[in-house]
C-alpha cells in the first residue's frame, strides 16, 4: 500500500489528497508535525540531502518516494480507477502547468505575505497593498471561470486542484477578513469544491497521530 506523509492543513497536501478521495485510492496517511518529523521523514531527508517537507508519497515496499505535489497528483491520476481522469487532454497539458506555476510562484507568495508579512513579520500597514497585489492576481482566475464550470473547461481537472486549496488558505486568512465580492465566479468554483462532502468528510477528516 502507499503512504503519504501528511500535514492535514497544508495545501500542498490538500491537493494529494483530494485526489486520493477522489480516484478513491488505497493508501495510507501518515500525519507528520512540523519540526518535530518523524524518524522515517528525518532518514529521507539525510538519505536525500533535502529539507523535511511534506507531502511525500511513499512506497514502503520498494523505497520509492515522490516528493512534489503536483507531480504526485499527476503520478496518482495515471493509476488505474474507476473515476474520470483528472488529468487534462494533451492539448490542455502546458495550460495545466501554466496554472500550476501561477499558483506556487506567484499566487502562494502573494498570500504568504498577506498572511504571515515579509520576512513573517505581520505588518498591519501593508497589508493593503498585499490585498491589491492578490485582488489583481485573482483577476486570471476570475477571468477564466466567466464561461466555464472550471479552469480548463468542463470538468474538474489537476489545474484546480492545485488552486483551491490556496483559495481556502486565502478564505480562512483572519476570520475570512479578504474581501471576495469582486470574484464571484471564483468564489463558486471555489466553494462547490470546499463544501463538497467528499472534501469536508474525507479530505479534511482528522487523523489521529
């Protein structure tokens, strides 16, 4: 069976999960806590020469390990199932990888900064121009969604999953103090997800240690 070592709030993580749910996968969760790793993610992260992060997908029989989210979700979507794919038609594939890009590059730095401040030190008085920067990042989502269910089209794909997770990020971010009303496209999209009973029963479901 496979394992994923987990954080249950992380994003990154959110987004392997879903697809496990979703492609009702057979593997196991493995919760890890933030600088205080357990001793197989401390082995992996000397046997790799990198930092301990989550997630990672494990095979414990063969020693195998996938290590970045989106490929794992790419890597999970290939084996066999019953549900649709989520992998987009090839001739979608590099707009699911612009999508990609644009969230952990520009988008999850953007709400980094609103979130925690530069450097983590939360500073009240930018945050205004941290709401601007996200309000104008939003647009491409927002702008992408006007005529369709989801980003690439018709059905839920690889490139939302790697976005709302941020998106719920972004909503819970100081008692949902971001304002929304400009995106309400975005906001369906996003909510039809996030309170889907297949994400709040068992996306989200705690796991005990």
């Amino acid at each position: 069976m496979l394992r994923l070592h987990d954080y249950r709030r992380c994003p990154f993580c959110i987004r392997v999960r879903m697809v496990i749910v979703l492609k009702a996968l057979d593997c196991e969760i493995v919760p890890e806590t933030l600088r205080d790793w357990s001793e197989w993610m401390q082995s992996w992260s000397v046997e790799n020469n990198t930092r301990a992060r989550v997630p990672v997908l494990e095979n414990p029989e063969t020693g195998w390990t996938l290590a970045e989210s989106n490929e794992i979700t790419l890597w999970l979507d290939a084996l066999p199932s019953s549900h649709h794919a989520l992998t987009p038609e090839k001739s979608k594939l590099s707009e699911m990888r612009s999508w990609w890009r644009w969230c952990d590059e520009r988008l999850k730095p953007a709400i980094d900064l609103y979130k925690y401040g530069p450097s983590r030190i939360l500073d009240p008085s930018l945050t205004p121009a941290h709401e601007q920067s996200l309000t104008k990042l939003l647009h491409n989502c927002e702008h992408a969604l006007s005529n369709q269910p989801y980003l690439l089209g018709k059905n839920l794909t690889l490139a939302d999953i790697a976005i709302i997770p941020f998106i719920r990020q972004l909503m819970r971010t100081r008692e949902g103090a971001f304002d929304f009303s400009p995106f309400p496209q975005l906001t369906r999209w996003a909510e039809g997800v996030l309170s889907a009973d297949w994400f709040t029963d068992k996306v989200m479901r705690k796991i005990s240690q």
